[in-house]
C-alpha cells in the first residue's frame, strides 16, 4: 500500500505500520515492523481482551463489584468507575462520567489476578498473546500502559478482534459496543467530548471532533491511541484494521499526521489498490 509509506515523512526516529484484514491477510506493510515499540495506551485493548478470556473462562463476571464502591468489572473497562486518570481515588459516581483512568485498568488488572490466582502479566500470556503467536510482546507492570510490542504481533491481535477465535464473537461485539451512552468527557489530547463514547476497552469513534483517526472513518470504527506515538483502529465498514508504532510521544505533530494517514489508507482500501 502507497499510503503507507506516508509514515517516511513523519518527524519521528522510528515508524512502522501495517493494515490487515479479517482473514489475517497482511494488505500492506511499512518500515520496522518487527521493532519492539513501548505501546503506553494502546496496552489496553491487550488487558481488556485478557479480561473477556476471564469473562468467558468464568473467573469474573462483567457486572461483578471491582474497584471503588458501587463499580463492576464493566465500568472499569468503560472508563467509567469513577477512578481518576493516574490516582486510586474516586473523583466520580460509577456510571456518571467518563474519566479515562490507568488506575481503573491497574485494579482491573489485580481483580482479575486475585481471582484467576495467576499474576495478569502471565494471564495475558497466556490468554492472548501465546495464543495468538504473539511472541515479541510483553505486558509487564502496568495493564494500562507498560505493554511493548511490534506491528508484526499487532497484526496478529486486530485480526483476531475482527474475526474472533478466542472469544465468542457477540463477546467481541459488545467490546465494540457503547457501553453507558451519552456520558461526557475528556479524550486525552483531544479534550472535551460529548458524548465520549467507549466500549470495552476500546474507544469508539462515533462522530468525535477532533479526534485521531481520520475524517472518513466510519462512526463505528473503534481502536486506541497511545502517548508514547503509538495507534491501532478496526474499521468495521472498510473491513481492515490498521496499527502505526512510533518511537515519538505523541504531540501535535501526531494530531497534524494521524488523520490524513487514516484517510490515505482508507481511500486506498476503498479504490482496491
């Protein structure tokens, strides 16, 4: 894919990418795909698809009681605890707003690791990433953010979530699905949104603005971004995912190219290229 090549002309020390469909078929790849990137944001979706293995193998329940009082295992992974971003206190009412949290996905990680009585660094191993041939990546320390990888893995893992085989589908679906709809709040680097729709661990596009995909990306697309200029999307109308990995936090010089690389990549897949 031409689009791809875009990432050469990014102000950054290091980029790869890569857009993969359904199938597992790899339609374009660019740059060090084999790079090992600190992830930061984008950990999440690989803690949040850990927790569905624990939803579905039994270890918890989606609307059991984690975190702070009157929260569930769902509200953790919706943003919607009431966590604060980087603090174990409670600054909200479960189920009030939206307040993206790496402490929520931290207590989500210990309430999955008492109840599965393994360590979530190793029930992500082994839940998703050996599963998924994913050997080149790590989620040690935090589940909110500590996750290294490559776009060789990545690939793996935004095929899976297009065409699950770990999880049932309707599992995957509902991750893809607003959960509490119509909550205002803050995406980090894009400021206030309304509504700040998320579903599972996963940020939904809907009709943000501004946001970090691009201008013609359907509503339904969902995916994350991460500080350490890291992104993944799925979008389900052009039937692809795509992941771009930088060695560059993200700034405004991601804002400036992120968008135009995601409309460049659709445009392609659209015209068949």
């Amino acid at each position: 894919m031409q689009s791809l090549a875009m990432i050469d002309n990014w102000p950054v020390p290091t980029a790869a990418a890569a857009v993969v469909r359904a199938d597992g078929t790899v339609v374009g790849a660019h740059g060090a795909t084999a790079h090992r990137f600190p992830l930061a944001s984008v950990t999440k979706p690989l803690a949040a698809y850990a927790a569905l293995v624990a939803y579905e193998e039994g270890a918890v329940e989606l609307d059991e009681a984690a975190g702070p009082e009157g929260a569930t295992v769902r509200h953790l992974l919706a943003h919607t605890s009431g966590l604060a971003f980087d603090e174990h206190r409670t600054t909200a009412a479960p189920g009030t707003r939206r307040l993206y949290s790496n402490a929520g996905f931290e207590v989500l990680g210990d309430h999955i690791a008492k109840a599965a009585d393994i360590p979530f660094p190793e029930y992500v191993r082994q839940a998703v990433l050996e599963p998924l041939g994913m050997t080149s990546t790590t989620v040690d320390g935090s589940p909110a953010k500590d996750g290294v990888s490559t776009v060789d893995d990545l690939v793996r893992f935004a095929a899976e979530v297009q065409a699950p085989r770990l999880l049932d589908p309707r599992t995957v679906l509902d991750a893809q699905t607003v959960q509490y709809p119509g909550l205002k709040g803050v995406l980090p680097g894009y400021g206030h949104q309304n509504p700040n729709d998320w579903g599972l661990g996963f940020e939904i596009r809907d009709h943000k603005s501004p946001h970090w995909t691009g201008s013609s990306s359907s509503p339904s697309a969902f995916g994350h971004f991460g500080q350490s200029g890291t992104f993944l999307w799925v979008d389900p109308v052009a039937g692809a995912a795509c992941v771009a990995l930088t060695d560059r936090a993200f700034g405004p010089w991601a804002v400036e190219v992120w968008p135009a690389f995601t409309d460049a990549v659709l445009a392609e897949l659209r015209s068949g290229r």
